[in-house]
C-alpha cells in the first residue's frame, strides 16, 4: 500500500533552474494565508482511541501528521488548528502538525522537501510548483492512493468525478488527491470604472481600448496608468502571448520569464520562441511608445512597489494580474478605494483561449516517507467531503475569523487583526460544494465562471512533466538573457531602439542555445497525449 520508492533523483536539479516561478504566487492567495517552521515528523504517540477501526483500518494508536503548506503563519493558525485537531482525535485518532514554507522560500525549500528525505505525511502540490506533481510521482516521491481510495477514503472517490481523477493519472496511477474548486486565471488589467465612466469609455475590451484609457489616465490624473515594478515585464509578455490569435503557453522554459509557445492547441507538439516573430518585434515596438507615453513610471525597473499595492494607495490607475486575484482582492480594492468599482480586461477572453484550471493543478499528496499513509488520506477525506472540517481548514473558527449572515461568510463586528487573523493556504483541499460566497470577494465571480466555462479550452499539456536534465545548462542562460535584456524590452528600458534591441534579444537566445532547448522540449512531447 505504501510506495517508499527510490531516492528521488533530478529533483534538485530542476529546481535550481525555476528559481523565478514563485514570482506571482503570493498574489493567488486568496485570503488564505499561513506559514511557520516547526514540528516533527508524523509519527505514533501511543496514546489510544476508543474506536480501534475506521473502514477497515487499524487507528487503536494515534498518529501525529506533518502537513506542508505554503505561506505565512498568522497569529490565530495554532488555535485553528487546536479545533480541528480535537475533531480528528475523535474521529480517526490522529492529529495535524501544520508546517510552512513561507513565499519567499518556495522555489528553494519546496524541492529541497522531498529531495532531502524529510519524513513528513503530505503537501500541497501542483505541475506548476517548482517540482511538478507528475515529476514527484515519477520519482515515486509519492505514495499510489489508487488502490487505497476505495478501502480508506471510499466517500472522497465517489466525491470526485472520474474525470478529475482522470486527469492526475501518472502512468495509470493515482498520485494525489485533486481540489474540487472552480477556477480561472488568466491574465488581466483591472482598471477603475469611475475614470472609464469620467472619460466617457463604457469598456475594456481590446489593447485599443486599453489605450484610450491610459492616454486618458496620463492626461486627466497625477498618477500613471500602470504604476507597478519591474515584475510587470512579465505581464506585459502574457499580454502579448494572450492576445496573439491561438498562441499558448508551452512548456521548457519558466512561464515567469519569456517562455516558449505553441501556435495553437492542436499543434502542441511545435513550439517556438516568439522572440522570433514579427509579432514580437511589433509588440517591442509598442512597449517603447507606452513608456515614452508615461503608461508607467521612470523607475519602474527598480521600483519596489506594485502595481496593486499602488492602487489601493490612489497611486496608480489599474494593475496587471490574473483574474482569481483580482476577483479575491475585491474587498480589500473596495475598503481602499471604495469609487473605483475596479473592472477587468481579460487578455484572452477575445480569442476563447481561457483555459479551465484542473483538479490535479491544485492536489494534496502523500510523501513516500511517511509512515501513515492511511490516516493521512482519512484525513484528506474529512477535509474535502465534511463541512465541520472544511469551514475550520478554509474560514477558521466561526465567530472568531468568520460569522455568516444571510449565507455570505463575512468579517465578524470584534474581529482584531493582531489576535484574530490567520488562516491556511490550503487551496487543494477547496470544494465548490462547501465554498461560502466572501463578501471580501467580487460578486461577479459566479456568474463571469459560468460565462468563461462555455468556451474554456483545456490545457493540452496538462500531465506532461518536462525534464530538463539534458538542456539545464542552456535554460539557466536563457534565464539570464530573460532577466536582463527580454524584461528591459517588455517595459520598453532598452538603450537601444526596440528593434535592434530585438536583434540584440534573437541574436543572445540563440547564443544561450534556445534551439537546442525547442529540439529537447519537441522530443519529449513526440510521444506525449494530453491527459484531458
């Protein structure tokens, strides 16, 4: 039942080369946030249950689990988890000990996890995470639940569509366990609908459009358009690749750099640079005159602050994100700046290329090293399929971090920030069926899920796990061109003019060995189906 598999290998070496993919994470939160380090290892602490069975499974000794998250510790999470720990002690004689790796961390200590041989129980994961999920179960980093599902945790299968369990199969295998939490997140612009109103612009709708808001901005306010850091040449690239008839993101190179795309989702197995194309040129082109225009400021590359934090300051116009973030600040947008009624041009939204999120992009796994695999699923199971348990993991105590009124979760009236914030960033434990509307988040967001579901695309990559092993040294100086020369072109900074800066771009990628990096990607993916 357990799978304790071989020394995970490769994993060190994959991450050394994804240090910049956590570069946005914080900004997909949620409102859930959580991280500290601590703990020990899941083990047997001997004290006895009055029930010794749960379907089957012998639970006379109570286990102690390590569970990894990601985020910040906030000061209520040890009483949080006091309840929730009382609950499971009734329930499957185990209890949770929360251990965090914080924002700044994740691309270093996430890989470090499971390449040390720390004994621990589970982990969020994802093909996003600086070690994908598939690489971890390819590596057998984790353990196979396939088997176990129907014994130990036969409510949570039956919970789960079989399409969903579908999608995180590894060569036939169930890895991880995949949310149940509907979401989207492409990438946008949102932008105050008092100012669109004031220039008499209804929406945003096309790049013109954005356009004319921003010339409007620069003339009418004393605060620029997009007054954001350096970390907005990225955005800017997603504008461009999200905007550009069928071009997806490919894998091969970190999607928070200048990565490689495929002209559509039926000719995934081709990928290219768009560095490359005139579309790129042309888009450099534009970067230089929205700088020259004041769409942001001067000292953009060197500035510390973004855009959003900008915002809520009455410093700047708009910001660039994705969509679930924009949907999850609502409240905050609101108490900062309660007139701008922020709206949101979504990039892809014109050419019907948003992608649906799957289950397996947010799933919680089970280490090869633990000693209780069993108890740990039970405990998934409880989580994802039990209200009592889901309210305490996503909202916390209720009256405390939460009241609900009218079926809307809201802040209670005495809420203290100092001796009452907290909260857990467990996204992959997330079930549509028990999520409680926020008055913290946009109203919209039902209503615009069930629009963008209609035409959502899959990702054709979804299950495939690039490995890198053969191009490592060519994808470690790319990034260095990517972080130099293709940030200062997205933010229109070069020295040069755009276009010879382009030719500067090509001719550096190339030296970098970017085609034998398209060769190795177009290899891996010859024999490659998409699992959706």
């Amino acid at each position: 039942m357990r799978n304790k598999g071989k020394k995970v290998s490769g994993i060190l070496l994959a991450f050394t080369m994804m240090g910049g993919l956590m570069a946005g994470c914080g900004s997909s939160n949620d409102g859930n946030n959580a991280a500290s380090n601590g703990g020990n290892n899941g083990s047997s602490t001997g004290s006895t249950n009055s029930a010794t069975t749960a379907n089957g499974v012998d639970i006379s000794k109570e286990v102690k689990l390590v569970y990894y998250l990601w985020g910040s510790e906030g000061v209520a999470n040890k009483d949080i988890l006091a309840e929730i720990n009382k609950k499971l002690k009734q329930d499957i004689n185990a209890t949770i000990e929360v251990k965090y790796i914080d924002w700044p961390d994740i691309a270093t200590k996430y890989p470090l996890l499971f390449a040390s041989g720390e004994k621990f129980d589970m982990s969020h994961a994802s093909p996003g995470a600086p070690v994908s999920y598939f690489t971890l179960a390819n590596q057998d980093a984790l353990v196979d639940i396939t088997d176990m599902l129907d014994k130990v945790a036969p409510k949570l299968k039956a919970e789960i569509p079989a399409s969903t369990w579908e999608a995180t199969k590894v060569n036939g295998k169930i890895y991880g366990v995949p949310s149940l939490y509907s979401e989207f997140t492409p990438t946008g612009y949102a932008y105050r609908s008092d100012l669109l109103k004031k220039y008499g612009m209804e929406k945003i709708s096309s790049i013109a459009d954005m356009e004319k808001y921003m010339d409007n901005v620069v003339k009418n306010e004393s605060y620029p358009p997009i007054n954001g850091n350096a970390d907005d040449a990225f955005n800017m690239y997603r504008m461009l690749v999200e905007t550009t008839d069928m071009w997806l993101n490919a894998p091969g190179i970190n999607t928070s750099e200048l990565n490689l795309v495929t002209k559509s989702p039926e000719d995934y197995k081709t990928v290219f640079h768009p560095a490359f194309t005139q579309e790129f040129e042309d888009w450099a082109v534009k970067m230089r005159e929205w700088a020259d225009k004041g769409y942001w400021p001067k000292d953009i590359m060197s500035s510390k602050v973004d855009a959003g934090t900008n915002f809520r300051a009455a410093n700047s116009a708009g910001y660039l994100t994705h969509a679930q973030d924009w949907i999850g600040k609502y409240g905050m947008d609101t108490k900062a700046q309660p007139d701008a009624n922020l709206d949101f041009y979504t990039f892809a939204e014109a050419n019907h290329k948003i992608k649906r999120k799957l289950g397996v992009e947010n799933s919680t796994v089970i280490s090869s090293t633990t000693d209780n695999p069993e108890r740990s699923l039970m405990a998934i199971e409880k989580f994802m399929t039990d209200p009592s348990y889901y309210n305490l993991i996503q909202y916390g105590i209720e009256g405390r971090q939460y009241v609900i009124e009218d079926g809307m979760k809201k802040t209670p009236a005495n809420f203290d920030e100092k001796k009452d914030g907290g909260g857990f960033a467990a996204w992959s434990l997330r079930n549509d069926k028990y999520n409680l509307p926020m008055d913290t988040e946009n109203p919209i967001r039902s209503s615009l899920y069930e629009q963008w579901n209609k035409d959502a695309i899959n990702d054709p990559y979804m299950g495939f796990s690039f490995d890198p092993k053969n191009v490592s040294t060519e994808i470690a100086a790319i990034s260095n061109v990517n972080q130099q020369l293709g940030m200062q072109l997205m933010l229109g900074k070069t020295k040069k003019d755009p276009k010879a800066a382009v030719a500067d771009y090509r001719k550096q990628l190339k030296d970098a060995g970017i085609d034998k990096v398209i060769a190795e990607v177009e290899r891996q993916l010859a024999d490659f189906t998409p699992v959706n």
